[in-house]
C-alpha cells in the first residue's frame, strides 16, 4: 500500500517494488499476495512485469484471477474494497489494492488493447470465470453465449 500513496504523490515506489518482489521469492506465490503485486506494476505502467508476476502463479485458477485483476485495472474497472467475503471469490485485499491503484493514478486512461491481453490469458485457463467481469467491459455481447453455454452444462449436470 506504501507503494502506491508514493505513486500518487507522484513518487517512485521502486525502493518498495524491490523489497515486495524479494518478500514475493522468500515466501513463495501462495503465501504472497502476488495480485497485488501486479495490479502495483500495472498501476506504473508496467505491463510485462505485472504479466511476470502474475505467470509465476502456478495455479491455473489464482492466475488467471491475478491477470483479471491486471486487466480490471487497465480498463479502470471500478473496484470497491469489500468489507467481507467476496461473493464472486476475490481476495478482499487485492480488490483494496485495484481500488487504491485506480485512486493512485487518476489521470492514466484506460488501455483495452492491454486488458484484453490478461483477459485473454485468464480466459484460455480453468478459472477463466475470473475473466466474465472484464469480458463484460470490454464485450459485452460476448456474454449471453457464455450465460447459454453455461446453462446448458448446469442443465446437462443436473440430469446426471
């Protein structure tokens, strides 16, 4: 969080971003909050170190919710901090940092061509369901096919 109040006070948090990278290698990808993480380079602009980031995640799943944490932030997404439990399942704490990243960084306008490749890549894994919130900014007629689709498996699941 420190990084990004320097960001907004027009800083550079490069001191901060080193030390979370270090802690990021220390503890391990499933003991960090390693969306955040990207949604920080994301907010400088860093496109390939936030894909870096977030491609360090083995789990196909907390991945693709990293890369659609990064693509909510490159199309200005709003995201509020949640008090509680997330019903769509993301991590309170990253949706703290994407609201603080878009606070921090007021004046960046939003890049779609830069969303839709970490929506893409959350899109082509097994949590590709991460992706629906952004594929519904950036494409909303995507979304009927998908909710059909979808219904037919919940259907054909429930006949067996």
């Amino acid at each position: 969080m420190h990084a990004l109040l320097r960001i907004g006070d027009g800083h550079d948090p490069g001191r901060q971003l080193n030390w979370l990278e270090m802690d990021m290698r220390h503890r391990g990808t499933i003991h960090f909050p390693v969306a955040a993480l990207a949604v920080l380079h994301a907010s400088r602009g860093e496109a390939d170190a936030a894909e870096s980031v977030a491609n360090q995640i083995p789990d196909q799943r907390s991945r693709a919710a990293t890369l659609s944490a990064v693509a909510c932030y490159f199309i200005r997404f709003p995201a509020r901090p949640l008090p509680g439990t997330d019903p769509t399942r993301t991590d309170p704490f990253t949706r703290s940092i994407q609201h603080l990243a878009l606070t921090a960084t007021p004046s960046a306008s939003a890049d779609r061509r830069t969303a839709a490749q970490f929506l893409s890549q959350a899109l082509n894994s097994s949590g590709w369901y991460h992706g629906l919130p952004v594929l519904a900014q950036i494409e909303p007629r995507a979304i009927p096919p998908v909710r059909n689709i979808l219904l037919i498996h919940t259907h054909a699941a429930l006949k067996h």
